[in-house]
C-alpha cells in the first residue's frame, strides 16, 4: 500500500502498473502524465491486470486505436506542438489539456479544441458547439471545436416569406420599430426608422455598419 497516487508526471508508470490520476477522475488530474511514453490512464480498468488491485484503481495501458497518434508526446513529457510532425492535434480537449489551449495569440486549426470564441480559431473557422467528438473520441463531450463556416445559401430575392432566423422582418411580422439605434439590423432587415419618415428619426443608426 503506498497511498492512493503513486504514478505521478515526476515519476510516470509502466504499463498494467497503478493508480494514476487521469482525466476520467475529473477534477484536478495528471491527464495522462503519469503513464510512460505514448500510455494513456484508464478509467477503473487495474483489474483486469491483476486481482489485487482496488476496484477503484486506474492503470495505465496503450491507447485505442483512435488514441493511439493523438497521444503522442516528446521526450520531454509534455503533448506535442506540432500536430503535422506527429499525427494528431496540437489542441486535443479538456481530457488531455490543463489549460485553455486555443486563445487569441496561438489559434486552432480545424478540428482542435476546446475553443470559446470564433478568434480562438485559426483564419475563416469558427468555434463550434460541443462538437470534438465527430473528430475524435478522446475529446469530453463538452469541447468544442474550429470548423469550416457553414455554407450559405443565396436566397431568390424578393423574398415571399423571412430567412429562418431573421430577427426584423417588418409590419407584417414584427411591431413597426424593430431595427434601433440600441438594436440595428442587417441588410434586408426592416423596419428601420430612417429620414424618409420624417419627423423624429433615427437617420440611419437603426442599420449596421455603412448600411
């Protein structure tokens, strides 16, 4: 008995060897630090490599096959950063990352993760919602990742009824005021308050940007 925790990033284990705190303890956890190499942490999975471990205990063991390039790491125990030269993501969720790994000043490439905001993402990609998974079962359930934009489709103008969606879609749809300075609107919204109604107006503030 040596305590609950003694495969450790300072002292990483072999494999079928235990406990190590991996990401399925939740938490404050080691990730998968604490296993040699290319080991993952598994999740209550000791016994089956031997009947005097604890129920409870998690050993390290070779990844599944959808693990098995996204974990590889450097000789110097900490996850890759370049995903072209080993395989995999550099970005791979919160199960393997500690910190926030996509921000502003270093972006996600597609398929990376976990992003907050569209800038997190590398150029025209934008942050998805807990999406990773399509991309890889070793991402959480929560991570979100960059994608491609949707495609748009261009609409036939003049319209017969509202884009789904769209916020101002005038009298017929809305109360008469509904593009504002406060609240302005895109193109092809309405009903704007402009200067060809006269009298008090909002000129042409109740419109984004240069519309």
């Amino acid at each position: 008995d040596q305590g609950r925790r003694c495969c450790t990033p300072d002292n990483p284990c072999d494999e079928k060897e235990g406990d190590c705190d991996g990401p399925g303890d939740g938490g404050q956890h080691d990730g998968h630090s604490g296993c040699k190499g290319t080991l993952v942490c598994g999740t209550n999975n000791c016994k089956k490599f031997g009947a005097y471990y604890h129920e409870k205990d998690d050993c390290c063991e070779k990844p599944s096959s959808p693990l098995i390039e996204m974990v590889t790491r450097n000789p110097g125990r900490k996850p890759v950063t370049s995903s072209i030269e080993f395989g995999g993501p550099r970005c791979r969720g919160r199960n393997f990352d500690k910190e926030r790994c996509c921000t502003r000043d270093n972006p996600c490439v597609e398929r990376e993760g976990d992003c907050d905001v569209d800038n997190e993402c590398s150029g025209n990609l934008v942050c998805g919602n807990n999406n990773c998974k399509a991309f890889g079962s070793f991402y959480h359930p929560k991570d979100d990742c960059c994608i491609k934009p949707p495609t748009k489709t261009t609409p036939s103008f003049p319209l017969t009824e509202p884009l789904p969606g769209q916020r101002c879609s005038g009298r017929n749809f809305n109360q008469r005021r509904c593009c504002t300075p406060e609240n302005p609107c895109d193109e092809g919204e309405g009903d704007c308050d402009g200067p060809g109604d006269g009298g008090g107006h909002d000129g042409h503030n109740g419109c984004k940007g240069a519309l």
